[in-house]
C-alpha cells in the first residue's frame, strides 16, 4: 500500500462494506493516488492527502457512474400466449395418431430424423421428426417443456411468429445434427423444438441485459442458464446432444438478433400468415414422407 503524502489528510469514503472499500482503494491506486485505508469499529475509512483530495474524489465518482447499473429496459410482451399450450396439444393429437413410434413403425420409417437420409436428400425428416415421440414419457415431458418456454416465445413474438422461429430453428438443428452424424443415428422428438424455445428467450434476455446493465458479465446469465439446463437435461443416456445442442445454439442466434434489432410481434394478420406457413410446412412435409413409392 501506498503512503500518502505528508500534507493534511482528508477522508474520501467510508464503508462497513470490506468489499467495497477494496474496490475505492485499487480504483485509486489505479489512478496513482496515494491512500490510507483504515479500519474502525463499524467502517473502514479512505483517505489521501489535501493535494490529491479532487483527484481521487473524481476518480470514485468515475468508477461510481461507471459501475451503476442503469434499470433493465422491459422485455417485449404481447400478453398472454397459448403458443405453449397449442404445441403440447399438438403433439398430443399427433401421438394418438402415430402411437408410440418404435422400429417397424411406418411413422418411424417415413418421419424419423434419419441422419444418412437427410444428408442424401430426404429433407422433410428433419421437419417430420420434430412430431413423433417414442413413448408416453417422451411425449410428457416435451410437453411440459413446451408449455413452459413456447409460451414464454409466444409473449415475445407472437403465437404465429413465435411457432415459426421455434420451428424454423429446430428444424436447422435436426440439419445440422445430420451433418455431423451423417451416418448411422436416427432421432425423433420435439425436445428439439423446446431446446431453441430456451435458447430465443435467452437470446432476448441477454440482449436486454446488456442494453441495461453497464457491467457486461451479468448480461450473459440468461444464456449460462440456458447452457446449464442443457448440461441438466438434454444430455442425459439416449438424449440426441447434438440436436439438444444446437438446438440451443440456434434459437439464442435468432433471438439475439430479433431482440437487437427490435422485432416485436407483428399485426394478427402476420401472424396468422407465419403459423399458417409452418403448419403448412409441416403437413407437406408428412405429405412428402407417407407418398406411394414412385
């Protein structure tokens, strides 16, 4: 520690924060301001000599303004969705229909997220499969996942908008996931779909947490927690880790860039265009899938 200079003291700033008046004491040795910090009964006391009183009273406020946090700007909210609720109905009808999707399946064989097929052409799987679920608690638990982070789109973007990201980013990971696979793994599910929900709302938080808070580090929570439910449950035996995970990746890449450049829901009638296109996608898609051979 520094000595100060032989000229009358003056005390700067007290705390009984031991913390803080480290953080006084390095920004002052920082601006090479000679100080003494002490500690009292019930706060620890800076203080420098007379000369350098100014200087280091506008170093802290300095470090004051800088390390403030500004408020969180809000984080666009359309109201109420059922975007959630609508998915896990979705899959639930599509689970009646298909039953639970195993080998010999013709659901299986027609939709199932074929790694080789996709790579050799056969698109649709990556959209089909996203609908089918092995089991009962499959099924359950992309529901509840649904419920929980589709709705949360759904606020941000909209139910049409919301449901054709969600899609559109599962979608490019059941791609992707093919083109590391390439050969030998087949995958269903829409636990896909719930991943790149998490993955747009934690692209939309982070975002706003930067614009807010002056301290970068604590912007990228949302996206920590993200990775943290990932490393929790989408890598769990017989969990598809690459599609979880990119997944994941892609909707906090088009969340972060719908929440930078402001998009907010658009208008009921693009909505109603957007959920119309996907549901469309997907009803051709199982068309392509189930055609007679030739």
């Amino acid at each position: 520690m520094e000595e100060p200079s032989p000229d009358p003291e003056v005390q700067v700033r007290a705390t009984p924060n031991p913390t803080q008046a480290g953080d006084w004491a390095l920004v002052l040795a920082s601006a090479g301001i000679a100080y003494r910090l002490d500690q009292t009964t019930d706060a620890f006391v800076l203080t420098v000599g007379g000369a350098d009183a100014a200087a280091a009273a506008a170093a802290l406020a300095a470090y004051d303004a800088e390390a403030a946090s500004r408020p969180d700007p809000p984080a666009p909210d359309a109201g109420p969705s059922s975007l959630g609720i609508l998915i896990g109905l979705a899959l639930c009808a599509m689970f009646l229909v298909t039953g639970a999707v195993g080998p010999g399946s013709r659901w299986f064989q027609a939709g199932a997220a074929d790694a080789s097929a996709i790579a050799g052409g056969q698109w649709w799987r990556a959209v089909t499969a996203l609908t089918l679920h092995a089991e009962i608690l499959h099924l359950v638990g992309n529901v509840i996942a649904a419920a929980i982070f589709g709705s949360a789109v759904g606020r941000w973007l909209g139910g049409g908008a919301g449901l054709f990201a969600v899609t559109g980013c599962a979608v490019a990971a059941n791609v992707m996931t093919a083109a590391v696979h390439r050969t030998d793994f087949v995958s269903i599910g829409a636990s896909t779909a719930t991943f790149a929900a998490l993955g747009l709302v934690a692209g939309l938080q982070m975002v706003r947490r930067l614009r807010g808070e002056s301290r970068r580090l604590y912007a990228w929570l949302p996206l920590g927690a993200g990775l943290g439910l990932y490393a929790m449950l989408g890598v769990s035996p017989g969990a598809d880790t690459y599609a979880h995970l990119f997944g994941l990746g892609a909707g906090a890449a088009i969340g972060t860039a719908l929440a930078w450049m402001d998009v907010r829901a658009p208008r009921a009638l693009a909505q109603a265009m957007l959920a119309t296109l996907t549901v469309t996608g997907i009803v051709l898609s199982w068309a392509v899938a189930l055609r007679p051979p030739g």
